[in-house]
C-alpha cells in the first residue's frame, strides 16, 4: 500500500505541472541524479498501477472480458499456487457491488477507475505515462483508484481479520531552501 501512496503522491504533483521540473537526487547529501521529475514520478506511477493490480486481483477482482471500462468477479483462481483473499479461513471474494459501493461518487467512475488499473497493467503500461496529461480523464480515474484500492484492501482483509492496517500514507513536505 505505501507503494500505492507514492505513486499517489507523484501522480498529485504530476498533476499541478504546466511544465515538468527539474529533479534532483541527493544520497547523504550529495546529489547523485539530476533530470526531469518525470525520472521519478513515472516510475512511482507505474508501481502503483502494478500494486492495484495485484490487490485487486488478490481480492478477487479482474478486468471484464473485452471492455476497458468494467470489471469482473474472478471465478477461481487459475493456478493452485496463486493467492487470494478467499483462501483465508473467515474470508471471502470482494464482490464487484461491494468494491463500487465503497467509492461515494458514481458506481460507473469507481468501475471505470478499477478497470483503467488492470488496462494500464496489462496493456498500456508501456505508454501510459505518455498520456499523462493535467487534465486527462484517466489520471482523474488513476487518482481515484489509488485511494480507492487501500481502502477495499482494509475493508476487506484487514478489518475482517481484526488486524490494524499498516500506515501507508505518505505526505511531501515543501523543499527547505
């Protein structure tokens, strides 16, 4: 989750950008990297989609057969190694209702939102942050999916097993100058 949070966090900045800025890197004090932010913010994007993904399918979610727009309920697991939430004893498949229930805006945004995670992941990660643009309707749909995708996570796993959640959020502070 805190990967997610990153990935939040530089899709947030990414966002306010007429124009990209520089970056520098500092290890100990000595910078070590300079170039544009994106050298950083892509990265930490493309991270967080792959995280979504995976707690998505991990709670038993998955894109909907040819449709870039819905999502789906996994019927069974395709392989006997492959984890999932309801495979632990109490547990059970976060059901497609449920997940949009949990979004306070339109059931359509919070579905449009999930799926653009597994399109992203599994089609156009390659050149997604191309299309990053300030005001692109899928960074608002990536901006709800990542603080939506914790928050299905602690809904259902952690609250359901009685176990507090790790703090996964980040927050920037101004540089000092």
């Amino acid at each position: 989750m805190k990967a997610i949070s990153i990935g939040h966090l530089a899709l947030r900045h990414h966002m306010s950008w007429d124009e990209v800025p520089s970056m520098q890197i500092l290890f100990n004090g000595s910078q070590v990297i300079e170039g544009k932010a994106t050298g950083f913010t892509n990265a930490a994007i493309e991270s967080a989609i792959i995280h979504c993904r995976a707690i998505l399918e991990f709670l038993g979610l998955q894109a909907a057969k040819a449709s870039t727009t819905e999502i789906a309920e996994r019927s069974a697991r395709n392989r006997a190694d492959d984890w999932g939430v309801e495979k632990i004893a109490g547990l059970s498949i976060l059901t497609k209702a449920k997940a949009l229930s949990a979004y306070p805006g339109q059931p359509s945004e919070a579905e449009a939102a999930l799926a653009l995670i597994f399109h992203s992941a599994n089609k156009g990660l390659a050149h997604t942050t191309d299309s990053f643009k300030r005001h692109s309707g899928d960074v608002r749909l990536l901006e709800i999916a990542f603080r939506g995708v914790p928050t299905l996570l602690v809904n259902g796993f952690y609250a359901p097993l009685g176990i507090n959640p790790p703090n996964y959020e980040l927050t920037s502070r101004p540089s000092v100058s």
